[in-house]
C-alpha cells in the first residue's frame, strides 16, 4: 500500500504514513484494498446515522478529503500534494494502477435468523414478533400456497387460461408485507400476490380476477394474475419487465411532496435487474433521494436464463452501492429475516428520506408460469430439493411450533378450511357472467369519446346481423 | 364569421383531483373564464372548456375579439409558460419533470422561473433517462399528482415509449378504471433548422395508435396556452405537440383566463373553394399559400386540425360539407404519417361530399437530412400548397 512512498524521502514518507494510518483509523480500510462491505443487521437506528453501517466512503468524501487537507498544510515542503479536485470532489490520488476487482474476494453475506430446522441462529438480531403476527403470517403463507395449488389446477383443467405461482417465495411475498403499513405503496411485478393477500384481498376477488368476471375490479381487461387495487395501494400489475421501477420512485415522489409516513415499495425478480429500467430507476430514486424500497426477488431463474447467464456481479446486492444506494443481502426463505430487514429498510426509508435495495435470496419452484415447463432446463430433483428440504414455510413452521403457537391438529383444520373457500370460490367465480360489450369501450378515457361510440355501434350493429357468429352473453 | 359576443361560464364541473390536496372547486367557481363561441357547441361532457375562438377573415392569428382589456403581447414560449405557471399556482398537485426543467429554465425556456417559484420538488430535474421520467410521472400520476412531462427534443421520448404505450396509455383501463394517469407530456418536436435527423422527428406519427392518450399541437401562443391548461386540467393523458421554430412567435393573448379545448380544431381563415386541413408550423405555409391563392381567385378555407388524437370530425365535417374539396397539408412523413390517417377518417365519414380525392402533402419518407437545401426540400413549401390547390380546383 505504501509502496508508491518507495523513491520520496524518507522524512516525507514517514509524515504521509502517519498521515495515511490516521486516515485509515478514521475512515476505516483502504478503499483499493478487497473487503466485504457487510451490513450489521441491527434494527436499532442509532442517532448518528453515518456510523450506523460500515457503509464504506470512498476518498471522494468531502470530510474525509477535508482532513486529509487539514493535515496536509502541516507539511513543511508543500509540494506532496496527494489531494485532487474535480467535478464531484476531492480525490486522493496514487502512483499506482489499482484497479478496482471485478468482484470481491468475497460475496456479500446474508442475513438470516432461522435456521434450517427453524431455531433461532444464536447470533441472530432480529425484530421480535409476537404470537399474533407470527400466526397471521405462517396462516398466510399458508393460504397463498393453497391458493396457487388450486389456481394452478384450474388453468390446467382449462377453466382459466394462464397463471403464475409464487411457489417457493411464500415467506418473501408475506413477511415482507407484514412488515409494511398499509399506507405503503406497492408496485409488484408478477410473482407477489402474497402482499395483495396479506393486505386483505380476498380468494373470491383473487378468483374473480382470474376468470374476468363481472366482479373484477379489472373489468376482465387484463390476463389472469394482474391484479390491482387501489383500494389496498397494490398498484395494477403490467406485463412488462421492470417498468414499475421508475413508477415506483414517482410513487415515492409523490409520498415526499405530500410528507406521508409512509414509502413505496417495489418487486422484481433477478432477470428484470436487466432492464435499463432497474438501472435508472436506481439512480434516479438515490438522486432524487426517494423514500422506497427496491425488493428484488433472486430466485435463481429467468424462464430459462439462470443467474449465471444474466449478470456477472455478485448478485443484485452490489449494484446498490454503485448507485449509492444503501443494501442488504437477506435469505429470502427466512420469514423472520424477511420481516426483520423490511421493517428495518422502511424506517430508514422514511426516516432519512433515502431508496433501500433488498436483495432476497430464494428459489423459483414452480414453473415460470402455467406457459412454461422447467424440467426442460433444470434437473428435477434440483426442484425437488428445493420444493422440500428448502421449503420455507415447513421451516418457519418449525419455529412457530417450537414456540407452542400452533399443532398439527390446527395445520389440519387450516389447510382444510383454507382449501374449501379457494375452491368455492373458483365454482363461484367460474358462475359469475362476463361484462358486456359496453366495458370494451370505457376507460380508455376518462369518458367515452365519440369515435369508441361509433365504433361500439358498428360492432353491436355487425353482432345484430350475424348473432350466431358470436357468444350470446355479449350482446349489451 | 366574427366572434361572438362571450359568454361568462361559471364554476368548472371538473372532476374532482384525486390524492390528498383539497379540491379546489370553491375557488375556480369563483374563477369566470371567458368563452368565445364558435359556430361548433363546446363538447365537453360538463367540462369547463373554452371553444376555439373564430378568426375574422383576415388571416390574423385567433383572439378573442371581444376581449374588454387590451390583452398583453407574448413569445409563445413564453405563452406556454404562463399557461404551465397559472396551473401550477392554481392545484399544487401539477409539478413538472424533465431534463434541465429547473435552474436552467428548459432548453426552450418555458419552464423558466418556476424552479425559483415552486422549489426544486415541484419542478424537478431528472437524470437522463426518458424511459424513467416518463414512468416516474405515470406512478406519480397514479398516487394523485399532475406531472408536466418534459421531453428535451419529442425525438427523444421515443426511449420512452414502452412506458407511454404499455402503461401510460392503457393502466386507467387494465386497471378498471381505479387508476387515473393524468400526465401530460409536450416537448418541442417537428423540422427546425439543420438540427438533423434524430432531432426532427415527427412523434404524432408514432404515438398516434396508442389507445388512451390524446394528442394536440398547438401553433400560436394563444392556442398554446390554452390547450396546456386543457391539457393539464385532463384526466387522461395528454401528448402537447410544440414546433421548434414556432417558440418565438409573437402574438397579444387576453388578460383574463382562459382555456382552450382539447378535442377542437380551429379555423383559421374560412373559405368556399377547398377545405386545407393542417397543424403545427404548416399552418403558417398554408396561410402563406392562402395570400398567393387569393390573389389568384382561390377562397381556401384553412383549418388548423389542433387535435391530433382524435380528430375533430364535426368541424372538419362541416367544412367539406361546404368546399368539397380537400387538402391535407402536414409535415409528417408520407407513410402511417398523421395525414394518413385524417384521410382515411374522411374517406369513412364523408365520402359522398367530395368531389375530388383527397391531396395530401406530406415530407418523404426520408430521415430529415442536415443539408439546408436537402432539409428545405423535405418540409412542403408554399409553391407546393398553391400547386395543390389549383389542381384540386381544377
């Protein structure tokens, strides 16, 4: 590290290492030398919120350049100067070419409290949560796991046409949510119909979305699984990848302006980290200093893109500082881990007026979607695997149980109730008609402008003179 | 026809604004805004909605006539601004977004001022990433806010598209109508000079299938201020088409407010012979055409379509109802261009009125090139418009 002193005189070497050792005790490692950057997983927010996490600043910062200044004038001969100044700050500068690694010697560690058998990891903190969380989150998850087994079975009985499963994330979609005020903003990709849950949408309004019914709140406008309600501050899920990210941080602005108590919070998946979307929204929300949480679900799979085919870095968590954007790496099948870093990331969020990037490790079980078969493109026994051994509600089950919250004959009686309102409620939704012709045309505007007019005429015209070429519910 | 004489409209049957800020319908009650008639009834749909004000048959830019005071002169940039100003004072709710939108003004000014009046929230730079800010103002939008979505060059939000056509456009409707996103997105676009290829796109080509926007260019400063008040008073969103070589236009704009209507087209010199459809900077090559044309024996009657998205067929209707004779002058390219489509929509609707085809004049279907002789040759030129209209007349 000193090796670019070798050749200056040995009086001024020794003054700039004296120096350099005062700087390093006070800003901490090297910032060319390898370190991890771990995150302390406390919950507490001390009031010195620089020091809170060894979030590593590099020699840009302008108070650790303005002491290296201050020490700087102490030197007789002045012409040592190892400080430059450009557009962003001052900058110490090296006789050597260090170039910053591709990676870290070592990858970001993760969080996690439980472990696989579901007790507490002994040096594990964490925010505590009391038997009637816990049970509303294991019931959840719970729910969420039927549900996608039911509706996964009625797209392939062909009673609906498409849908995705969360299989394998229950823990992600519900402890992250529970975390959450319901003032809190979501803006999901596809694959977090748990929050939707936790927030009190119900199997029948689940369902009635998926057959486009009457009841549907989508008005059987959009493809099963994009769901939306205002309502719950759930916003309409869109097909494309990644483009709720920089309506997130809009989502958030518009939290700043009105000064709520509350921020936005953002899903996607590993894949959509891709997307120049995920970059600039990243940016823009750590610019605009924008109180939200960007959520990404790494399970391991694109459709048919691993990890490893979809990026270089060390996962999603490292890109955060890059943004200056602080992060944290969880175990995405670790309820209380989940709970605990989103309830963390959100009074941070809030508090400091500032973006948090979650990175949450998990593993997509089921199949992209009812489109997609994944044996294809990965061994089954893999899935297998992780469907049983990594099962996170079985795990959080474990603790919940441990504590003396809950039984087998309880697991029984829910999963039984549980399953007879799903399925009552597809019977109930599958009965319920379709709307009418009139709802083609609405809202697309505010109100129905005359072209959509004369276009609904002519096509109700064209149903009148040829009925039998069209379904007989249509015709209002 | 003269303006008529004006009506005082009372209190806005605005929709109420979504999100937490008090609506302020007690106050614009309190607010008359004065309407000048045209022959067209305003179709509103219990909007508050100013028609478009008639010209007199000189080829003076629209004003309203009956204007009491004497009105104050403007650049049209400066129109825009007052325009975006007034709204911003009027609902907290309006802030705008863009590149350079804040201290520096805007690279055509219209924001000016405002960063030092409504502060760096409400009028807010962005990084460089058009996809983002558009998407930031569709989630902003769709918690309650009114962004004014700036584009540095039209050209550019072609980065934004995904968001204005995937979401922008369609969220109100998937979405059941629970969310609204009443953006409003403008930006200078169109052939200026010698900017090159990437900076003289023609966007209202490109956007103009997108279900659930609406579209209009605006041409002078009266109508420009007007239409983004509209604009930004819509619930749906709204594209404003502004024209890089139209920014200086000078024009004297009533004292009092007022605010255009979105869906009209206005008539900019009545005539008997031909009916001239067009917008944006052709206008003022088609009311150059017009002196040359009357001198030559020729009454066009020239209108200036303003909205884009939809066609305002009941003004342009009853024009070929009168001239059955159409001229379509734009500065789109020929192929899927705004023309392209206007022509089809008469062709559907008022067929049995003409008697000729339909002439349209439109750019080739080449990028703009730099070459000020070459790019002259790409924007139809008033010879072109004379021409055109002697043969249809023939």
């Amino acid at each position: 590290m000193a090796a670019w002193l070798a050749g200056s005189s040995s009086k001024l070497a020794h003054s700039a290492a004296r120096r350099l050792a005062g700087d390093l005790r006070r800003r901490g490692p090297d910032p060319w030398l390898l370190s991890s950057s771990t995150m302390p997983a406390r919950g507490q927010l001390a009031g010195d919120l620089r020091g809170f996490c060894s979030v590593r600043r590099f020699a840009g910062d302008s108070t650790a350049a303005t002491a290296a200044e201050e020490s700087e004038n102490e030197f007789a001969g002045g012409d040592l100067q190892q400080v430059v100044d450009f557009p962003g700050g001052k900058l110490s500068f090296v006789g050597e070419m260090n170039f910053v690694p591709e990676s870290q010697r070592e990858r970001i560690k993760c969080y996690r409290v439980l472990d696989d058998d579901g007790g507490i990891i002994y040096s594990s903190r964490f925010q505590e949560v009391g038997k009637e969380l816990a049970l509303k989150m294991y019931s959840n998850m719970v729910t969420l796991q039927i549900m996608d087994t039911i509706f996964y079975e009625a797209q392939r009985q062909g009673r609906i046409s498409f849908y995705i499963t969360s299989n394998g994330e229950e823990a992600i979609n519900i402890a992250s949510a529970a975390a959450l005020s319901a003032d809190d903003i979501v803006l999901p990709q596809y694959r977090e119909p748990g929050v939707l849950l936790w927030r009190g949408f119900t199997p029948q309004e689940f369902a009635n979305q998926l057959f486009g019914n009457k009841m549907d709140y989508g008005k059987g406008r959009q493809m099963p699984i994009h769901y939306g309600s205002n309502r719950l501050n759930y916003f309409t899920i869109s097909s494309p990848i990644a483009t709720q990210l920089p309506q997130a941080v809009g989502a958030a602005y518009s939290l700043k302006m009105d000064k709520k108590d509350a921020c936005a919070i953002t899903y996607f998946g590993d894949g959509g980290t891709s997307e120049g979307d995920f970059h600039a929204a990243l940016n823009f929300a750590a610019v605009k200093e924008a109180p939200m949480i960007f959520f990404c679900r790494n399970n391991g799979w694109a459709i048919s893109t691993p990890t490893t085919e979809q990026f270089r870095s060390d996962g999603i968590v490292t890109r955060g500082q890059a943004y200056g954007i602080r992060s944290i790496r969880v175990d995405g099948n670790d309820t209380l881990a989940v709970y605990s870093a989103v309830h963390t990331a959100r009074e941070m969020a809030i508090a400091e007026g500032r973006p948090i990037l979650i990175e949450a490790m998990t593993y997509r079980v089921g199949h992209h979607s009812t489109s997609d078969d994944s044996t294809k493109y990965r061994p089954a026994d893999e899935i297998e695997h992780w469907r049983t051994a990594r099962d996170p509600i079985s795990r959080y089950r474990k603790w919940v149980q441990g504590n003396g919250w809950w039984c087998d004959a309880e697991e029984t009686e829910l999963r039984n109730s549980v399953r007879q309102e799903i399925l009552q409620a597809v019977q109930a939704a599958e009965r319920i008609p379709k709307h009418g012709l009139a709802e083609l045309f609405t809202d697309v505007y505010d109100q129905v402008p005359s072209n959509l007019h004369e276009q609904q005429r002519s096509l109700l015209d064209i149903i009148k003179k040829h009925p039998s070429d069209y379904p007989t519910e249509v015709n209002s | 026809m003269a303006a008529a004489s004006s009506l005082h409209v009372a209190a806005p049957a605005a929709t109420p604004r979504v999100g937490s800020v008090a609506h302020k319908s007690a106050s614009s009650a309190a607010r008359s805004v004065r309407v000048a008639r045209s022959g067209a009834v305003a179709r509103s749909g219990g909007r508050l909605v100013a028609c478009a004000a008639v010209a007199t048959k000189a080829d003076a830019p629209a004003t309203d006539a009956a204007s009491k005071s004497e009105g104050h002169e403007v650049l049209l940039f400066e129109a825009l601004r007052e325009g975006l100003m007034e709204e911003m004072e009027a609902d907290p709710t309006v802030c705008v977004f863009g590149e350079d939108v804040g201290h520096y003004g805007g690279s055509y000014k219209v924001t000016k001022g405002l960063a030092d009046k409504y502060g760096d929230l409400r009028v807010l730079d962005t990084p460089i990433a058009e996809n983002s800010f558009t998407g930031m103002g569709v989630g902003a939008g769709m918690k309650g806010l009114r962004p004014v979505v700036e584009g540095m060059n039209m050209g550019f939000l072609l980065l934004a598209y995904n968001q204005i056509s995937n979401n922008c456009g369609m969220l109100h409707y998937t979405s059941g109508g629970q969310f609204k996103i009443p953006l409003v997105i403008r930006g200078p676009g169109g052939v200026g000079r010698q900017l090159g290829a990437e900076h003289s796109q023609r966007l209202e080509s490109y956007f103009q299938s997108i279900p659930g926007l609406q579209m209009v260019a605006c041409s002078t400063p009266y109508n420009a201020k007007g239409l983004m008040k509209a604009a930004i008073r819509s619930e749906n969103p709204v594209v404003l088409f502004e024209h890089v070589l139209l920014y200086n236009l000078k024009e004297k704009i009533p004292d009092e407010e007022y605010v255009c209507c979105l869906e009209e087209a206005e008539m900019v010199r009545p005539g008997e012979h031909v009916t001239i459809l067009t917008y944006s900077r052709m206008r003022y090559h088609v009311m150059q055409a017009a002196k040359t044309l009357v001198n030559k024996g020729y009454d066009p009657e020239v209108i200036d379509i303003r909205s884009l998205k939809p066609f305002d067929l009941h003004t342009i209707g009853n024009s070929i109802k009168k001239t059955h004779r159409v001229l379509i002058v734009e500065e789109c390219m020929r192929t899927g261009g705004i023309g392209a489509s206007l022509r089809s929509a008469i062709i559907d609707n008022f067929w049995d009125y003409l008697d000729a085809p339909i002439m349209c004049l439109s750019s080739q279907d080449v990028p703009t090139p730099y070459a000020a002789t070459l790019e002259d040759a790409t924007v139809v030129q008033p010879a072109q418009i004379v021409a055109a209209v002697e043969q249809i007349c023939q």
